[in-house]
C-alpha cells in the first residue's frame, strides 16, 4: 500500500472520529441544558440519552441502548441510533411519543403542570447551553491563542487562483483591491465578500503589474465557488521549499529544504502553488526542476506517478507575510467570545439564508449530512482547529433548534409563546399531531441530506 494512500486512511478517520466526539460533546451538553432547567423546576427527567434507543422517529420501534443505568428517577444511557440524542421528560410530548403517560391526569412534577415561563426555560435550556458553550471556547481559544489573520494590504504577493478563480478573470499575483467598491479588510473574509457580492454577480477590483482593472464576477460562478471542497483563493507565496519527505520522489532527485523553485520544464514559476499545478498536468511524465540554491540554479529531473505526491512542503505564511496578532487579557477574552458568537449567528443566518433568496444557490448542493460534516474537519488534529469547529457547530445546533418547527425546541418555543400571550393552551391532541408531522419531516430531510452525501461520493 502507498504511503500516500495509509495518510489518507488515517486521515480519514481522524475526520470520523472528530466528527464522533465533537457531536457526542455538543448532544451531550444540549440535552443538559434541558435537563438542567427541568431539574431547576422540579419537574421529573425520566430518561437522558446520548443518540436514540429506538428508530428515530419511531418510539415503539426497535427499542434498546447499548448502555443504560438507572439513578434517581432518571434513567442514563446510550442508544444504538447515533443521530442525535434526547431528554424525556414527565409529561411532555417529545421523541419518545409515550402516549400512555400522557392519558392520565397532570402530575405536579411532570412539564405539563409547571407555569409556562418555566416550561419556556426548559425548552430553551439547549439553546442556551449551545450558546454559551459557542461563547465560551471562543473565550478559551481567544485567551489561549489569540487571534491571528492576514490584512487584505499585506497579502504583498497576491492571490493564488485556482481553475475557478482563472476562469472568471484573476491571476496568480493579482492584488485584490476591493469587491463592489468595497474594501474588505481581511484576507480571509474576500471569498464570502464575493458571495454577497451584488446578485452574485458583483465586480472584484483588482491590481495587475501595477495596472488597476475591474473583473466582473460571472453568473454561476459562487455556485461553483459554494460546491467547491477547498478554498476559492489563497495568499500566493514564494516557490520555496520549506521541507523535503526523505523518500518522496523530491528528494530522490536531489532537491533539498531551502530551495526555491524558478521554472519547471521552461516555464517560469513565481508562486509556490504554480509548482503543483504543473506537476498535476505531468503525471508519469519527467519534468525538469530548476531550483535556485546559494545563488546559483541547479537542474533536477523528477517523475511523479499519478495522483501522488511530490515529497515538498511550503513554509507556513508567517515566513513571508506580516500577521496580524492580537493577544487578549481575560476580561478582553470574554467580550472577544461574546462577539465572535454574534458574528457566526450573522454569518450562519446569512447563508442559509442564501438557500432561499439566491439564484445562484441549490438547496442539492448546499445541503449535507453527516459525511459533508465530517469533511470540515482537518485530517491531523489540531485543538485549535478542533475547538473553532466545536464551537461553531454548537453555533449551527443553537440555531436550527430555534427554527419553529414541530419537533425542534423552537416549535415547542412557538407554542408556549401562543399560550403566555392569548392565555389559551394549545391542546395536547394538537400538539401531538404537529410533533408527529414535524418528526416525520425531519427524519426526511436528514434521509435526504445523507442521500445527498452519497450520490456526491458515488457520482462524483
């Protein structure tokens, strides 16, 4: 087996099992929160579950947990069902459809007999956990490491484009200046300055050997950019080889660390990620490699097999472009976390608002399941990475589970806010029929967001 294909093995799995234990975190903690105000409330949690003991929605159907223990009135456990978790909680109807109990009369610790603020509290515990959960690694992450990125000004080499960004118009070494006359202050954020551009189809206005020039964005084009699995553009660096795999076909040839690539075959390089491009387009072929060492150009012929690698690493962007680093106090921290929240809520709410009001976006190709989820996690871990992620996906569960839909806490919100303004309590028989509905429907869209997942991966 290549050794390029065991890294993307291991990789692969290091994706699954981060994907594992982040949700199993983000379930854990927001079914915590529900349980956490119930308790607050006196009312009776008589189940806490980690994924579901049952076919999801189903409450009869396929009953059993791979682990379960009993404390209290509460019964603890882990279900064979892994698509998310769930409290029940005496006299409420939830999941677990437990119609029997809600046959007989209210009880004084059971949901139904508590005031209705109380029961609001309760159904929003697991947003708000989720919420302050976001607010808190953000707090973490922004006094432990602080928070770094690149100006839109020090990208001093440019873009580095790929056949997307070619084929609309920008260039390798293109200074971006503004999109829509609008300076955008960050490096990072000018991919999604472009999908907000006007209608999609905006203007990038760009610097190219010293000559400004308009680009005018084409239809289609943040489709493709959305469908796309890595990123739009990126900051162009240097040719430089930063580090060479001992076995890799590189240093084979005799290329070492510290090497800057100047041409291959002929043809001049200026950027690092010209060097793989060329490469791509010469599987099984000699190309010929020439590096400047010491001041002086030395030639090396080299041979890739298709679809591998050529043993080289590029330095890491710090070397050649000034970063932006802010370092904050703890009390900084905090209102750093509270901020950096607010803007994913903004930033989330706005794409998924671009399902809806967009020409240019698809609901087949924006919607995932757990494989596309899976895919935004690095391969190697890294707890920095690991916890912006976490948090940003506590982020999304906050969010989808405010929606009003029957099912979700924020159906159950949406009725509770009927009863404490008109003072009249939706009749459980409603509620039950519109649980019923809403579960359905979920269970088809998670059906048909994982469907998705495999089409993309079978026919590609």
């Amino acid at each position: 087996m290549h050794l390029e294909t065991i890294l993307l093995i291991s990789g692969t799995w290091m994706k699954v099992i981060q994907l594992f234990v982040a949700l199993s975190i983000l379930i854990i903690l927001h079914e915590g929160g529900h349980f956490f105000f119930a308790r607050l409330f006196k009312t009776r949690v008589e189940k806490f579950y980690l994924f579901f003991d049952f076919l999801f929605p189903f409450g009869g159907l396929l009953n059993f947990a791979l682990f379960k223990k009993k404390k209290g009135d509460t019964e603890y456990g882990i279900g064979w069902f892994p698509l998310g978790g769930y409290v029940k909680i005496a006299g409420m109807i939830d999941e677990s459809m437990d119609k029997e109990a809600m046959a007989l009369p209210p009880q004084p610790w059971e949901y139904r007999s508590k005031k209705p603020y109380q029961r609001l509290f309760i159904m929003l515990g697991g947003i708000i956990v989720n919420t302050l959960l976001a607010v808190v690694i953000y707090m973490i992450v922004f006094g432990v490491y602080g928070e770094q990125y690149l100006l839109t000004s020090s990208a001093k080499y440019g873009i580095a484009v790929d056949s997307l960004g070619r084929s609309i118009g920008l260039r390798n070494g293109d200074i971006i200046r503004s999109v829509d006359n609008k300076q955008v202050e960050r490096f990072d954020h000018i991919p999604m300055a472009i999908v907000y551009s006007k209608n999609q189809t905006g203007t990038i206005e760009i610097s190219r050997n010293g000559k400004d020039t308009v680009i005018n964005i084409p239809k289609g084009t943040v489709r493709k950019m959305l469908k796309m699995q890595k990123g739009f553009i990126g900051s162009a660096l240097p040719a430089y080889i930063d580090s060479v795999f001992p076995q890799g076909r590189a240093a084979t040839a005799g290329i070492r660390a510290g090497d800057t690539i100047v041409a291959i075959n002929g043809q001049p390089i200026r950027f690092y990620n010209e060097v793989h491009e060329i490469v791509e387009a010469n599987y099984n072929k000699p190309i010929t490699v020439v590096v400047k060492r010491d001041n002086a150009e030395q030639s090396f012929s080299v041979t890739v097999p298709k679809d591998s690698l050529m043993g080289i690493g590029s330095a890491d962007r710090e070397k050649f472009l000034h970063i932006e680093k802010i370092h904050y106090n703890p009390i900084q921290a905090v209102g750093r976390g509270f901020s950096f929240t607010v803007e994913k809520f903004v930033d989330y709410t706005g794409q998924l608002g671009l399902m809806f009001t967009s020409p240019e976006v698809k609901l087949n190709e924006s919607l995932g399941g757990m494989a596309s989820f899976g895919k935004i996690f690095p391969a190697v871990f890294d707890m920095h990475d690991f916890l912006m992620l976490l948090a940003f996906i506590s982020v999304i569960l906050a969010f989808m589970n405010l929606l009003p839909i029957p099912g979700l806490d924020g159906g159950y919100v949406i009725f509770l806010l009927f009863e404490m303004i008109t003072g009249k309590k939706v009749s459980e028989k409603v509620m039950e029929r519109a649980t019923s509905v809403g579960l359905v429907l979920l269970l088809a869209l998670m059906l048909y967001a994982n469907g998705l997942d495999v089409v993309r991966h079978f026919w590609k």
